[in-house]
C-alpha cells in the first residue's frame, strides 16, 4: 500500500469500527434479527419492497404517483400497522441509513 494514503486506510477502518458499533447500527442489526425469525414480517417486507420498487419505477418513467387507495394497497397498509417488528424495523433502518447518508456527505463536504 502506498505511504500516500496508507493513514487514511487506517482511518477508514476505524471509522467502519466506529459505526458498527454505534448504537443506531446495534439496533438496526437486532431489529434485523427479529425479522428474519419471522416469516411473516419477512413476507410484508418483501411486498413492501416490491410496492417501493413499483413507485419508484413509475416515477422515473415521469408519471405522476397518486396517493393509492386500492384495496391491496390498504391491506398492505393494514398489514404494516399491525406488525410492530416491521414497524420497528423500517425506523430503525431509516436511522441507519440517515446515520450512512451524514457520514458519507460528511466525507463528500468536510465543511
């Protein structure tokens, strides 16, 4: 490894240690136990994602994305209000990713 950037590496390692063992990154991990133990929350996110991965192509063909109120659209919803371990799960994932997103831009814009 060049002497160059040779500390940076470092840092970066100890930056990574640093996340995994922050507590955002401990409960996103547990939350992610939990699920993965349940068939059926491993079944909502997976509808979940499918339902996201529609919007999201939707929007980047430029059509306009309406608040749906299709019967399996509110099943879904009905489904998520009733399982807490998803619940959970999808807020702390949210904080992991927000806590990844702050570091990188951190990284990108040290100002």
């Amino acid at each position: 490894m060049s002497d160059n950037y040779e500390n940076i590496i470092i840092m970066a390692r100890e930056l990574s240690d640093m996340i995994k063992s922050h507590e955002i990154t401990i409960h996103y991990n547990a939350s992610l136990e939990l699920i993965k133990k349940d068939k059926s929350a491993i079944e909502l996110l997976e509808k979940l994602v499918i339902y996201g991965r529609e919007l999201n192509e939707q929007h980047a063909r430029g059509c306009e994305i309406m608040p749906e109120s299709s019967q399996e659209v509110q099943l879904l919803r009905d489904e998520l209000d009733k399982n807490v371990k998803v619940k959970n799960h999808l807020l702390c994932q949210k904080e992991y990713l927000n806590m990844l997103q702050e570091v990188m831009n951190r990284i990108k814009n040290p100002a």
